[in-house]
C-alpha cells in the first residue's frame, strides 16, 4: 500500500479503531475498579483524578464500565460482521452464479427479510430465541445482515461471472465450488471486504440500540446503549454518565466507517 | 494547394498521470484543407484520439496543452469552455466509435437531432426537427420520420451511426472529425458508412479527418494519409504515393503485417513488429520508433530525425530515406497448392440448431447446420455479428447446450455439455478467446495460469515437473522465463494472448477453437500472433483448428477450409481458394467486395447491401438472405428454402441461383 494513498480521515479511522482495541485487552489495567464495584458515598461524582469519567447512579465508575463493555461490543459486532459477510458469500454466490430459478427464489426470500426493519427483525429473532447471551447476539445480528452481504456479494460475483475466464476454468472440468470459490471470489472479494468492514460500524450501531431497549446483552455486563438507558434518568444532575458511553458508540462507529472508505478506496475505486 | 482551414502548429499534449507524466502528442504540425479527407492511421495508444479531442480542446483536466491550432484565424487553444461551446459541435463535430454510447438512450431520436440546432443555431424546435427530417432524407435513410419517433435501441448499429452523422452535420460544421466511426460496425455497414462520407465532402463541402487503426479502410477512404506513431506523425503523404513510396520504417512494416492481396499461409510468414508501444516520456528526445525499428543506429536516430519533404507534399519523419529495401513491392501471391494430405474427418456436426428464449420470441442462432473438420486442418468460419459463429464455437466446446443435432469428436458423440464430459474430450477440445484480458484470471500469475489446466488435465502432480513444461512453453510462444511469476495485468494485449495460446497447447490439443483470436489486438501483434499459430500447427502436425474471424483477409491468410454463415445458416463452404473465387455465393460476393483492401486501387463491383437485417425467429421464409440480395432472383428466394449446389467436390453453396448466372460471377477479391 502506497503511503500516498492514505487519507487523512483513514488515519483517524484507524487510530480511534485501535484506540478502542487497546482498550479492550490492557484498558482494566488502568483502573483500579471493576465495573461492578458501587462507591456508595460518590454517587453520580463528577470527573476527577480518582474516577476519570465520573461516576453513574450507583456509583460504578463509568470508565471501568466503558472499557469492559468494549470488550462485548468489539466482540459482537466484528464476529457478527465477518459472519453475515460468510453467510451472505454463500447465499449471494449460489444465487449470482447459478442464475435462473435459483436465483430468483432465493434472493425473493431475501428481500422479504430485507423489508422489516433490521431493528424490528432483531427484537423478533431476539424473542424467539428467548435470552440474549453474547452468542445469540452474534447470531441475530448476522441473520439480520445476511441479505444485505448476499446481495453484495451477489453483485461481486456477476460482474465476474461471464467473463471468459471462467468459460476456460469450465472446459478444463472445474467444478462450480471450484469456479466459484478459486476463480471468481479472488477478483469479486474488493467490494465484499468493504461491506464486511461497514457491517462492523451497522453491528455497533445494533448491539447498542438492542442494548438501549433492554433485549441486548444483559447485566452484569455493561454494554454501552444499556449504560445510555439506565442513566437518561440522570442526565441533567450526572451528564457525563450518558455522555461517555454515547461518546464511545459515536467514535467507535466513525471509525470503523472511516476506515471502511479507505479500504474502498484502495480497493474499488483506483 | 489552397488555403487550409485548420492548422495544428507544434501540439504537444502531456497529461500528468499520478506517477510520471505522458507525452500524448509531441510537435505534431499538420494542415487540414478544405474537401478534405485526412486519414490518421496508427495502433493503439498512438495518440489518435488525443488529436481528436486535442483539436476541439477538449482534453481531461490532467492534460497540458501547448502549441496552437488555427482555425478561422483564431488559435482554439486560446479559447475558454463557454468560447468553445461556440466551435465544438457548431463549426466543429466529432463522431465516435461507439453510436450506442453516444445517444442517449432515453430521448427520441428526434429530439437529440433538434436540440443541436436549436442550442447552436438558436431555431425553434418545430424548424429544427424539420431540419432533421431533411438532414436524415440528404443521408438516404429510409422512412425518416418513423426514425425521428424512434429510440436509439430500436434502431441497427449502422443506423445509429448515421443518425450521429446526422447530428455531426447540423450545423453544418466545416470539420467533422471521426474517430474510429466503423469500428463497431460489421463490413457490409461499414461500406455505406465510408459511401456517406465520401457524399459528405461533395454536398455539404465538410473537410472530413477520419481516424482508424485499420489500414484498409484508411487507404479507401483518404485523400492524404498520416502515420502516427507514439504521438508523433511518422510519415504524411497522398494516399497513392504512401502506398506505393513508403518512407518510414513504421509505415512499412505497418503494411507488410496485414496479409493482404490474398496472400496465405502457405506463400510467406507475415512480417511483424518486435516489442510493443510504450509510454512517451518528455525528456525522450530520441525517434519515438527507435526501439522497435529494425534500421535504428545510435547517432541519427536519437537527434537527427524529424519532418523533412522528400517530394512535394511526402514527408517523413524518418532521415534514412536512402534505405532502397523496398519490401513493400506489391507481391502478387502464386496459384495456390492445395495440401496432398488425406482429409480425415475429427469432427462431424450434423443439424446442428441453437435456439436463444427470448421474451415472446425464439432467437434461433444457429439453424440446422451441418459440416465437418478435417484433421490437420484449419477451418474458418466468417460472417458478420449475430451470424451464429460464436454460438457455433461456444456449442461445439461444450458451453452451451444445443437444441438439436449431434456433435461426434474422433468417431464419439459429444452432444453434452462440459459437466457431463470425459476429461480426454475436455483436453483434446480446446479454445482461444477473442481477449485476452478476459480469458486470464487477472488473480493469478502465469505460472499457475497455465498450471492449473496441465495439473487438472494432463495429471501432473508434481510442480517442478509442471514448471519445466510452462517454460518449455513460454518460450515455445515467444516469452522468456521471467515471465512465469507476472501477472496478467503487468503485460500487453499481444503477450497475453500469448499466454493464452501457451495455455492452450499445454493440454496439447486436437482441436483448437479461436474465436477472433487477434480481433482486440493491433495489427502488428496480430501477424505475431498468426505466424504463432501457424507455426504451432506445422511442428505439431495433429492439430485442427476451427477459425472464426470476421476479417476475410485473415481468414483468407490462415484456413485450408472456409465457412461463410448468415443468420444461423451456412452460404457457402469450401476449400479457401474457391469460396474467396468465383463463383460466390450472393452474400460472400458482397463481403467480400466490402472489404477494404490495403494500397489497392478501387474495386471494380461495388455491392451495397440494402434492406434490413431480420430477426432470425423461426418466421423467415426462404433464403434468410432474401431481404438484403443484390442478386434476388424472385419470388423463390422468399418461399423456399436455398437446396444445397455443390460446384464442386468441396464446394458448395445454399442459392436458388441458375448455373449460368454463377458462371458470369467476376472476381472482386
């Protein structure tokens, strides 16, 4: 990769994406708390040199909750997006590359999931499947996302597809896995990528709004929409304690997307 | 001579691409004179179109222009975009390779034509769509207003071409610059498209510069010829004296690569042009042929070249004028020796027929057809697009599957497709396709390219032994080594095809399909490529391919057999030599006698096809033919189907024509 080519919203891309990383796997070790620890005598405190971001309505401190709770959502959301993007290249390429019937049946079926809201989808998936654990999380999330990713990859495979290449893999005997997975993917996988890395930024989004509603992840574990919805009680005696984790979900999210333009700028659009 | 109406001084054009900067256009200094029509010849990335465009100052943003182009005693490059708006499309128009790209698919025909005129010559919409009509009568087409409601879809490629001519010459513009205008187009369209430009100059008095990478029809249509090569003009000269006095070594070898004058393979191996064009950089003061040209020496050639007359009106940018090799002697080929060999047949398609669903209509591609190809032998088939050649190809490899008929290969039916193929029938069926850029996954490198087929085919585990046998073959095709670890995208267009071909014999096959092989190739790398496959042929002496190939000179070069195709049907088969003689089945005379022919004077019949081409949906009557035949002879041709005539044991066609009538038949090849 040429230097030159790097923009400078991709370098704040990657710099907040690998912020929240370290975070992630060192951040505990620069708080002496847990997240679950209640300092009962400084209740709703505000930013100082013992809690850094204050501390919410039980007296947690809000920068232990943070970081713990980046760890679930970084979790969730790029497993999600890797998931629904493999589900989705898997759907979209035996739609796409055998055409006809096939393809009108499946893709059909996936414009009805397409249709219902992903958020309303989730709720519904989330309800059947009663509780939410971090792999059930995972899981709805990437069903929801697979038409999005199926179509994509779909499109990625088409523009590939009649090219004679593909004509002389077929007249040497390859097989369609073969033709797909060894001819095809290699040259269609540019947009595929993008859209993966975009989906991490959508997971964020999700998992905060599903925590938000109160049918994400459940406590102990902080995840961050949850920290947003238990203190909107508080936000005008105690706004950093819903400042900070909507900050985190907002910078996480820019990030990602940041860095999902520069990947399609390298890839596609040269 | 009289006053020019256009003269380029000194154009240089660079654009300044993210890495280096390209010399596009260096010095370039020609005049444009009234009733004119200026051919511009040269491969690919010659700066052609650049001087198109150049001229109308409509360049990319990245190109920076110097030098000035006079016309009406203004200098063009002087002018701003809204100044310009005043010349582009006004006083100067441009018409483009593809007609299709060109229109907007959204807007009838007759609005696009009026709102010309009434953006430049400020009518009313009502004057200017009566101007179109009147526009569309002065170029012969027919039933003009049923046009002007159509849409661009609805309409031929020709037609459509006509149609941008017609928009081109609106305001009556007093240059009209065309840029590659036939490329697109089949010969029989391509001929009435040159007719109409050479009306052009007489009714409308418009000075025409007509751009093409192809020779042939330079040579039919110009009145001055310039060469260019590597953004300069190499040699400018009338089009008589170029031909028969060629100066510069790019022009010579230029026309020594094209088989022409009916030469084949069998009399000589066609010259051709080592190495291929590269970027201009603009410290490069050195003749820009220099690396290629066989005469190259040190001193001369670096700062002693440029523009010199050597006759009124001959220049050449070449100073070795003296080098008397005139290999360009117009050699007239010898009678030609018909191979003593048996014919054995390898493969019998019999009745073959390919039908394309389409909305409410069937398409039928390919209609009952039967021939067969003998071993060790080239067959070519030719026709224009939508003739069924391809699908043909595409039905005999196994890609599509057929409606009816049978396909044998040595004796066994292979009426399948690939899935259902033994790998020997795989291996031994082979195909080369049109591009190279697309037959070669760009994913991967060379070696793994041509491995892939060797390991999955030939069962050659091993990638040591593997590799030895792709550099036997590179070099076999003509690359070195080095080229084992490239990938596709590094290399040119005549390398490619190379690898392609290298691809190909490394299943060594029996049958080999070139679908138009050389067609996205420039014609220096085209004879390259013939002379490989020919030579192929002969070491290995086991091999038949089936040829297909729109360009009759080509074919002519190449096969031991031909096939000519209209509409899903077969005209005419035969060996080489009696399909491209008389007598000729109607459409081949009339392909044939389209075909432009290289330094050659005018030819003495003139076809024209007329009549609309039909769709080919099971509701033709007769001869498929009939609409367009010069040679009609009545109400037969359209009621009954053409019986097969055979003229001689090889040789037959499909026509209801008398016996006496094909005896008259004169050469025009």
């Amino acid at each position: 990769m040429k230097l030159s080519k790097i923009t400078i919203g991709g370098i704040i891309g990657i710099v907040i994406l690998a912020f929240w990383i370290f975070m992630a796997i060192f951040g505990s070790m620069l708080t002496p708390y847990t997240h679950v620890e209640m300092d009962l005598v400084q209740k709703m405190a505000a930013p100082s040199a013992s809690h850094i971001l204050g501390t919410d309505q039980l007296g947690r401190d809000i920068f232990s909750r943070i970081i713990i709770g980046s760890r679930s959502v970084l979790t969730v959301s790029v497993t999600a997006a890797l998931f629904s993007t493999f589900l989705g290249i898997l759907v979209g390429f035996s739609a796409g590359y055998f055409g006809g019937k096939t393809d009108e049946i499946i893709m059909r079926f996936m414009d009805i999931l397409l249709s219902m809201p992903a958020l309303v989808l989730a709720m519904v998936v989330v309800g059947i499947m009663e509780g939410t654990s971090i792999l059930t999380l995972t899981l709805v999330i990437s069903i929801v996302f697979t038409p999005r990713t199926a179509r994509v990859a779909r499109s990625a495979l088409l523009t590939w597809k009649d090219l004679e290449f593909v004509d002389a893999a077929k007249i040497r005997g390859e097989s369609h896995l073969y033709i797909m997975f060894m001819e095809i993917m290699p040259n269609a996988l540019g947009p595929i990528i993008v859209e993966a890395t975009a989906r991490i930024a959508y997971s964020v989004m999700t998992v905060s709004a599903l925590g938000f509603l109160g049918i994400g992840l459940q406590p102990p574990t902080p995840d961050w929409g949850m920290m947003v919805s238990e203190n909107k009680s508080i936000i005008i005696s105690a706004p950093w304690a819903v400042l900070a984790p909507t900050i985190a979900i907002a910078s996480l999210v820019i990030g990602v997307s940041l860095l999902a333009d520069l990947i399609q700028r390298r890839l596609i659009n040269e | 001579m009289n006053k020019p109406i256009l003269e380029i001084r000194d154009l240089s054009v660079e654009y300044n691409a993210s890495e280096e900067s390209v010399l596009a256009l260096n010095k370039v200094n020609i005049n444009l004179y009234p009733r004119e029509i200026l051919g511009i010849v040269g491969e690919s990335g010659c700066g052609k179109s650049t001087l198109a465009y150049g001229v109308m100052n409509y360049l990319g943003k990245n190109a920076l222009i110097s030098g000035a182009i006079n016309f009406g005693g203004e200098n063009l490059l002087d002018k701003s975009d809204r100044e310009m708006d005043h010349f582009r499309g006004n006083k100067i128009a441009i018409i483009n390779q593809n007609p299709f790209t060109s229109l907007n698919p959204s807007l009838k025909l007759g609005k696009q034509l009026a709102e010309v005129a009434v953006f430049h010559r400020k009518m009313k919409y009502k004057d200017a769509m009566e101007l179109s009509r009147d526009m569309l009568i002065s170029l012969n087409l027919p039933d003009p207003d049923s046009i002007l409601r159509r849409y661009p879809h609805e309409i031929s490629g020709g037609m459509q071409q006509r149609i941008c001519i017609a928009m081109g010459l609106m305001c009556q513009p007093s240059i009209l610059i065309m840029d590659e205008p036939t490329t697109a187009l089949d010969v029989t369209t391509e001929v009435v498209i040159l007719d109409l430009c050479r009306n052009l100059v007489k009714q409308f008095d418009t000075a025409i510069i007509y751009i093409s990478h192809d020779l042939g029809i330079i040579s039919s249509i110009s009145d001055r010829i310039a060469v260019m090569y590597r953004g300069e003009i190499a040699e400018l000269a009338e089009k008589d004296e170029l031909f028969s006095n060629p100066q510069h070594p790019y022009t010579k070898a230029l026309i020594n690569c094209i088989p022409r004058h009916g030469v084949t393979k069998d009399q000589k191996k066609l010259a051709t042009i080592p190495g291929y064009i590269t970027n201009r950089n603009k410290h490069d003061e050195s003749c820009p042929f220099l690396e290629r040209c066989k005469y190259s020496s040190s001193e001369g050639c670096i700062n002693n070249y440029g523009m010199q007359e050597i006759i009124q009106g001959h220049w050449t940018a070449c100073s070795k004028v003296s080098i008397a090799e005139n290999e360009v002697i117009l050699d007239k080929p010898e009678p030609r020796i018909i191979g003593k060999q048996d014919e054995v047949p390898l493969l019998n398609v019999e009745n073959l027929t390919k039908i394309f669903p389409s909305r409410s209509k069937k398409y039928i591609a390919v209609d009952d057809i039967s021939f067969h190809v003998n071993r060790n032998r080239v067959f070519g088939i030719v026709g224009e697009s939508g003739c069924g050649k391809s699908t043909t190809a595409l039905c005999i490899e196994g890609l599509l599957e057929t409606n009816g008929g049978r396909i044998e290969y040595k004796g066994e039916d292979i009426t399948k497709t690939w899935q259902k193929r033994s790998g020997n029938v795989l291996k031994e069926i082979q195909m080369v396709f049109q591009d190279p850029a697309r037959s070669l996954n760009p994913f991967y490198t060379v070696e793994q390219i041509i491995g892939r087929p060797i390991k999955v085919l030939r069962g050659i585990k091993s990638k040591i032994d593997r590799r030895k046998i792709i550099i036997e073959l590179l070099h076999k095709v003509g690359l070195s080594e080095q080229y084992i670890n490239k990938k596709t995208s590094q290399m040119s267009g005549g390398e490619r095809q190379r690898v392609a071909i290298a691809r190909v014999f490394a299943l060594k096959p029996d049958l080999v399909i070139c679908d138009e092989p050389t067609s996205a190739l420039d014609v220096s790398v085209q004879a390259a490529v013939l002379n490989l496959l020919v030579e192929l042929q002969q070491e290995t002496d086991e091999i038949s391919y089936i040829f297909i190939s729109h360009d009759l000179h080509v074919v002519n070069y190449i096969s031991d057999f031909v096939m000519i195709m209209y509409l899903g049907k077969i005209c005419e088969f035969g060996r080489t030599a009696e399909v491209f003689s008389p007598p000729y089945h109607p459409y081949t005379e009339a392909l044939l006698s389209a075909v432009p022919e290289v330094g050659g004077g005018s030819k003495k019949s003139l076809i024209r096809l007329e009549g609309s081409v039909p769709v080919p949906d099971g509701t033709i009557t007769g001869c498929h033919f009939h609409t367009r035949c010069p040679r009609k002879i009545g109400n037969i041709c359209e009621r009954e189907i053409p019986p097969k005539v055979n003229l001689t044991d090889t040789h037959y066609i499909h026509c209801h024509l008398p016996n006496e009538k094909l005896e008259k038949m004169e050469s025009v090849f």
